[in-house]
C-alpha cells in the first residue's frame, strides 16, 4: 500500500536552496540555529549513499539543526565560494560564518557527532540564540520507515554487506510497491551484486507518474534510471569476456576486426576506460552498422546515458554526440 507524503518523513524538511535564495535560507537562518549544506549532484553515488543519513540524522535534530541541499551543477557560484572540489561536501554555517566542513560519505554516527559539533559551536558563540532555541525546539521528528531501510541499506552496502542492503530495501519496498527511490536503490545495489536480470526487472517496475508542478526531481530520477540501466547492460555484456589486456591485443593486431574491437568496446566501458571505449565503437559506426544488429551505435547510447549530467565527462559526452549525429545523416 502506497503511504502518502507526511511531513514527518525526513525529505519534508530538507530545503533545496539555489543561489537566489542562499541569503534567506542559509545565512539569515544561520542567525538562529546552525545550518548545515549538503553540495550533492544527481550523478554522484556517493551522494546518494550519504543524503538519506543526513535527511535522517537532521530530522532527529528538528527545530535545533537546519539542513538544505544544494545542488552543485545548477549553482555553480554557491560551489565556487564554498571551494567545493568533489562531493558530496558537507558545510555548517553558525551566525553567518563557516564552522566545520567534511567531504565524502561518512556512516551515521560520524554524522550525529557533526551535528553534535556545531550545536555546541553555535551555543559558545550565540548563546542568547541558543536558549531561545532550546525553548522553542518541538520534538524531533522520527524518519519514517521507508527512510530508515533505505538509509540501513546504504549503510550495508558502504560495509560491504550487499545481500543485507538487498533484503533491507526489498522490506521496503514491501512497505510502499510504489516508491521510485527504493526501486532505483535496489537496481544500483542489484547491479553491484551482480544480479544484473533482477537489476533490470526492478528498473522496469519503474513508473513515473504524469508531471505536477517541479521537473528537476523528476528528471534527475529518470536521469538516474536511464544510467543504472546503461551500467548494467554494460556490465553483463562484459561479463562472459576474456580479460581487457587479452581483448585489446587482439583488436590492435587486427584493426579490422571489428567484432573484437566490438568486445573490446563492452570491457572498457565496464572498466569505465569511456573515451577509449567510445572511439572504438564509433569507428565500428562507421564502417559496419550492422555488426550486433546496431550494436554499437546502442552502446554508445548506453554510454551517453551512463555520463548523463557528470560535468567529469560532458566534454568527451559532446564530442562523441555530434559525430554520432554526423554519421548518421
């Protein structure tokens, strides 16, 4: 049964902040409680492991700790004032001024002793504001289940544990049959497990409903889907391969053999060596469209989607894109 959106869920009170409203949101409110930022994109992984752990552990501070989300392509100057060179990156802001920062996803008790942290720096250096808020705190909010399986299940699968991540998002899954993220998270974790048919199967149950109001979300979830899915299509075309090193031996002592330069292309996209994989397979465009039924022009396809909004690699995405589109008029 699908439960509907309460605002005790962890989500309901992470503000999307953007550059215009950076002033108001985050050093105005710095003002009266800390304000912890939490600099993510929709192509990074690692965000997506620490997000749920910070929406939880920030619900549990409700009323004492703010947190917002800002997300790093769309606001580049926000990135730049704040240094960020690789996320996630996490900052707190107390009265207008930095007070501590950390990059990379941390486990959740790393995360309550952050927040603990800067509760204390804002009681030294604003104690009037902190009694106020002491006072006027509510209780805090508890995650709602769905929230705390997927944060359990990100935290197995950082450990290593990618059976128990599977089974935690599956009880999920079983709490709301309709929840995208938990289908997204269980076709990542799927993939990583190398259950690639079940990966795809869940990725298949992904519906998503007709537009209302805000796109952005819609789009970085449809984003995510469409890489997952290139990922493991790559994934299990390399898996019956003979090692990279033996593969590209083979096609360097025989350029026109394009079915191992076709093999080569799979082994080097599941080894994320993208550039090298896409010359390949564009050459191959070039000469035989139907070598694999079009089968490279699908995996360069898959490959595009794969990179779908990584600014690492938007410049090689591009490149690739037009001569695609050359070729192909």
């Amino acid at each position: 049964m699908n439960q509907p959106a309460a605002a005790s869920t962890p989500s309901s009170i992470t503000i999307d902040v953007t550059t215009a409203t950076f002033e108001a949101e985050v050093m105005e409110a710095s003002m009266s409680m800390p304000v912890v930022i939490d600099f993510w994109a929709p192509w990074c992984g690692p965000c997506r492991a620490l997000t749920p752990i910070l929406e939880k552990v920030g619900a549990q501070y409700a009323g004492k700790v703010k947190v917002v989300k800002v997300n790093s392509d769309e606001n580049p100057e926000l990135s730049q004032a704040f240094r960020v060179r690789s996320i996630p990156h996490v900052a707190a802001i107390v009265g207008g001024q930095m007070a501590d920062q950390f990059m990379g996803a941390q486990p959740e008790p790393k995360i309550k002793a952050f927040f603990e942290k800067i509760s204390t720096m804002f009681a030294q250096a604003m104690p009037e504001a902190a009694a106020a808020l002491k006072d006027a705190a509510p209780a805090a909010l508890p995650p709602s289940p769905i929230d705390q399986k997927r944060a359990e299940a990100m935290a197995l699968a950082q450990g290593g544990d990618l059976p128990g991540a599977i089974t935690a998002l599956k009880l999920a899954l079983a709490l709301d049959a309709a929840s995208i993220d938990v289908k997204l998270d269980l076709a990542e974790i799927e993939m990583m497990a190398g259950a690639f048919d079940d990966a795809i199967m869940h990725l298949g149950e992904v519906d998503f409903p007709p537009v209302t109001g805000e796109q952005a979300e819609r789009v970085a979830k449809m984003n995510r889907r469409d890489g997952i899915r290139a990922q493991v299509e790559a994934l299990k075309s390399a898996q019956d391969l003979p090692a990279t090193e033996e593969l590209a031996k083979k096609a360097a002592a025989n350029p026109d053999d394009l079915s191992a330069r076709y093999d080569l292309a799979n082994a080097l996209i599941a080894d994320g060596v993208f550039d090298q994989a896409l010359e390949h397979l564009f050459a191959i465009v070039r000469r035989d469209r139907k070598l694999h039924e079009d089968g490279a022009r699908k995996a360069m396809i898959n490959v595009f989607n794969m990179l779908a909004g990584n600014p690492d690699f938007a410049e090689l995405v591009s490149q690739y894109r037009r001569q695609l589109a050359t070729a192909l008029n």
